[in-house]
C-alpha cells in the first residue's frame, strides 16, 4: 500500500474512530436518549449498539472532506460539507425536537447514496460498514420498536440531501464532455 493510500486511509477511518469515540464518551456521561417513535416515547433508552454505529459513517464523511482538502479538490469537499451540514443538523433536531424522521436513516441513506452513486471510485469497504449499520438501524426501528414510518422519512430526506451531489456530478460531467468536444 502506497504511503497516499495509507494516509487517505487514517485521514477517513481515524475520523470515523474519533467521531464514534467521542459519542460513545458523551452518550456514556449524558446517558442515552428515550426511544422516540412516530406515536409515543417508550420507557426504553437507546442500546450503545443502536446509537453509536452511526456516528462511524458520519465520521467517514467528516474525514473524506479532510481528505479533499487535502488533495486540493476545494469544489467537492465545500460541496460535501454543505452536505454533511445540512445532513447533521436536520438529524439533530430528530434527537432535539423530536420531529418524526429518523436522524440515523437520514445519515445512512446519505451516506449510502454519497458512496454508491456520487462518488467515481467505489469503496467497498465504506458501503459495506454503511449497509452493516443501516441493518442494525433497520432491525431496532421495524422489529424491536415498529416504527417503520420515521426510517422511511428519515431514508427519504437523507435521499433528498443526496441530490445536491447527484446534481453537480451531472452538470460536472456534461461540462466536462463539452470540453472534451
């Protein structure tokens, strides 16, 4: 492996890392939030292996914006931080205001939507960790806490944000066959 390899590497995984590390610190002192579902608050808090998971592929954004300012690509990471803003503040009131979306299937399908289609080169290994956690998502939010309606709203507004990428990548790729011609 090439040391840029190496690098992009602890640049994207160690923000992961730190991302998920200082939640597990913060939820471990603040405690973790009462499950929220479209109708009612259960008398159930959140598991570790529900709430944290996700802070990983939110990291994984926050460290591939590192990345591409690293490599001097400014139009994509001021593009993907737009995003990743708009992404974490929206997720945010999920837990804030108790709006009924769920803020962990707005940060998946973003995510999944960002490494599956807007992305050139495929990562394997970061669709693989965002299906894994959206999984764990999708078990707690359907089987254990039937609430199957703010996932998909969550999924639909995280799908939405994603159009912001989808858009440039097109309109950058059809400027590009112009000069080409």
């Amino acid at each position: 492996m090439n040391i840029m390899k190496t690098n992009e590497w602890l640049v994207i995984y160690g923000s992961g890392l730190i991302l998920t590390l200082l939640a597990l610190l913060y939820f471990t002192i603040i405690g973790y939030p009462l499950v929220n579902t479209t109708i009612e608050t259960l008398n159930l808090r959140t598991p570790p292996i529900y709430m944290i998971p996700v802070f990983f592929t939110y990291g994984i954004l926050l460290g591939e914006i590192c990345w591409l300012w690293i490599k001097k690509e400014r139009k994509k990471s001021y593009l993907l931080l737009i995003q990743c803003i708009i992404v974490g503040l929206i997720a945010l009131t999920r837990y804030t205001l108790l709006i009924p979306f769920s803020g962990h299937a707005i940060i998946l399908f973003f995510y999944l939507i960002h490494y599956l289609f807007i992305v050139d080169k495929k990562y394997l290994l970061r669709i693989l960790i965002g299906f894994i956690i959206l999984g764990i998502t999708m078990f707690y939010k359907m089987f254990i806490w039937s609430d199957l309606f703010t996932f998909l709203l969550g999924g639909m507004v995280g799908a939405i944000i994603s159009l912001i990428g989808i858009v440039y990548k097109i309109k950058n790729s059809s400027s590009r066959k112009m000069n080409i011609n």
